[in-house]
C-alpha cells in the first residue's frame, strides 16, 4: 500500500505513514479508541468513514508518548492475532 505496516498472520494491525509521515494506524474496537481519545485527544482521532467507525484509529506520532503508543500496539496485535497466539503471549 505503499507505506510501512505491522502484520500478525499477515492481518496489518498498524501502519506508519497513514495518512502522512507524521501519523501511523492501529487497529482498535471502537471502545478502545474512545478510551484512547478521550485520554490523548492530541494524538488520536479516528480514521475516515467507516474504518474510523470500526475502530481504525490515527496516531499523531509526536504527540504520543511511548507508554501510551506501546499500549495502543499491543491492544491492536492482541486484536488481529488469532486467539491461540494471544493466549500463548499472556500465559
């Protein structure tokens, strides 16, 4: 696509460079990226249309910090990665 992603399974579960170098992607429920930007309105606002209504969620990468960026990741592996690959990293 022409940018940077991050797959599990060969599902993208984030991406830099979307919609521009200075934002990546990740792929949250839609409560977490309420969550997400009610906390860090700065840094996060949903995607366009329906992927945004679905939980894609723009990061803007210089105004997260790297606690919150690493939780928004690990939120979105946990959410592509099949279920059996999940269990296995948090037994």
């Amino acid at each position: 696509m022409g940018h940077p992603d991050f797959r599990v399974r060969d599902k993208i579960f984030a991406s830099l460079g979307v919609p521009d170098k200075a934002w990546g992607m990740v792929r949250l429920t839609p409560e977490q990226q309420e969550v997400l930007m009610d906390a860090e309105p700065d840094a996060f606002k949903p995607s366009a249309g329906a992927w945004g209504r679905r939980g894609y969620t723009h990061v803007r990468l210089a105004a997260v910090d790297r606690t919150t960026l690493k939780s928004a990741l690990a939120m979105a592996w946990r959410n592509t990665a099949p279920k059996a690959l999940t269990k296995k990293h948090t037994e």
